[in-house]
C-alpha cells in the first residue's frame, strides 16, 4: 500500500491546486452528469449519485454548479451527454493503471490517453488486461493526531466502513463504494477534515520500484490525473521511503 499512499497524497496536494483552477470542480459536475444520466437526479433513489454529491459538498462547489449538473445528466438542460470508460494498460516498470473517464467525446480522448502511456514508456491495454489486480473501495485518511484509532474505528464501521489500518502517521479508512458518502458524513461530523476523500481502486498487490522508475511512473500519472477527461487513476506500486526521499530530493 505504500506506493498507493504516495500517490493518493500527491493526488492530494494536487486537488488542492486544482480547486482554485476549478478543475476539481469540473471533474464532480461530470460525475454528477453521469450518476444522473444512469439512476435519475434523486440520490434518496439514486444511491450513486450520493458519491459525487459528497465530493461536491467537500469541495464547497456551488448549489447552483451542482443542480446544473445534475439537470444536464437527467437531460432537463443540453450539454449532458457523457460517458463513462475505463481505460486499463501498463506504465512505467510494468505498473499496471487504470482510468476512470468521462467523456463526451471518445473519439478524441481515446488517442490523447494512448499517446501519454506511449511517450511515458507505457502501453494502453485491452479490457481486463490489469482490472483484475484492483478492488474498488472508497478510501478517506485522516492524521493520526486528530482522534483515537479505536473511536475513529467504531465511528467507521458503524457508518459502513469495513477496514481502519494505520500507516505513516495516519488513519486509512476503506469502505464499499456504496457506503463511501454514509462513512465520509460520519467523520466530518465530527468535526474531522480528511487529508484524502475518494473513490479508489486499490491493488491486490504492489510492485516495487526503484528511484529512477519511481520518478518516471509518479511523473507519468501526475499527468494522467491532470487529463480533464480522467477523473481517477490508480496503479499497483510500491515505493520504500528510501526510495521517495531520493525522489523529493531530485524533485
């Protein structure tokens, strides 16, 4: 899991940036266009739609963004039609990745993913060539500082979480995807902000990787995760601190 750590905090420094260029903001309203189009725009009925509602309510994103959004999704407004992909290949070091996309237009996405795998020493893949390695959980952490492990525990199970581990000075609480809102109310209501909120593919396993490599591969899905069409990225690796300090040192 340490590889995955690693990029889930990049990912959310990253986010941070990302809010004030109003691209996090972008990437939930296509969630939410989405989760619409397929279950309707009521998430007492439409329990998909409530992950994205969560996201958006993390965010601070606009009461307005978020019901033109939806409206888009359930075609009330035009500009609604998206789809959701999955692209699946090899990076770096023979990491497998994953992305989570949302297009109105494959035609052009298509080749824009392919070519960054291929300039960045990758190789997009067919279906199922790598989703094998990868279970889909929501995945909150929270510093250790904050609040007792086993309080936090019981606090997440009861709101569906099914794991609380601790690692690097922090809390990694993993949940069904199902229960990702239900366990993320849970902890902000208690006054708790999370350093990480979000729906994850995490590995089976990891592959570890060495400086140089490492270098290459968190370069390579950085710039994956800034794709406007991608709304996640996941990947099977595993970096020592060693290694990362080497990393941020040459960074």
């Amino acid at each position: 899991m340490a590889g995955h750590s690693h990029w889930a905090g990049i990912k959310h420094k990253k986010a941070l940036l990302d809010n004030k260029r109003g691209k996090a903001w972008s990437k939930i309203a296509k969630a939410l266009m989405v989760a619409a189009k397929l279950g309707g725009g009521d998430p007492s009925t439409n329990p998909r739609l409530r992950v994205p509602l969560a996201d958006a309510r993390s965010a601070r994103m606009p009461k307005d963004n978020i019901d033109r959004a939806i409206k888009k999704g359930t075609g009330e407004l035009d500009g609604g039609d998206m789809e959701e992909i999955l692209y699946e290949g090899y990076g770096p070091g023979g990491v497998a990745v994953m992305c989570d996309i949302m297009t109105d237009n494959r035609n052009r996405t298509a080749p824009e993913i392919r070519k960054l795998f291929e300039v960045h020493g990758g190789k997009l893949g067919a279906t199922g060539c790598v989703s094998y390695l990868f279970e889909r959980k929501g995945l909150i952490t929270v510093p250790e500082t904050v609040c007792d492990e086993e309080q936090l525990f019981e606090w997440a199970l009861d709101a569906g979480a099914d794991d609380v581990r601790h690692a690097r000075g922090q809390y990694e609480i993993y949940c069904p995807p199902e229960s990702y809102s239900d366990v993320l109310e849970a902890i902000e209501q208690r006054g708790i902000e999370p350093d990480l909120k979000q729906i994850s593919r995490i590995p089976a396993s990891t592959v570890e990787l060495d400086a140089t490599t490492g270098r290459k591969l968190l370069k390579f899905l950085e710039l994956l995760d800034d794709h406007d069409d991608v709304q996640s990225v996941s990947a099977n690796f595993s970096i020592s601190d060693e290694a990362m300090t080497a990393i941020l040192q040459n960074s």
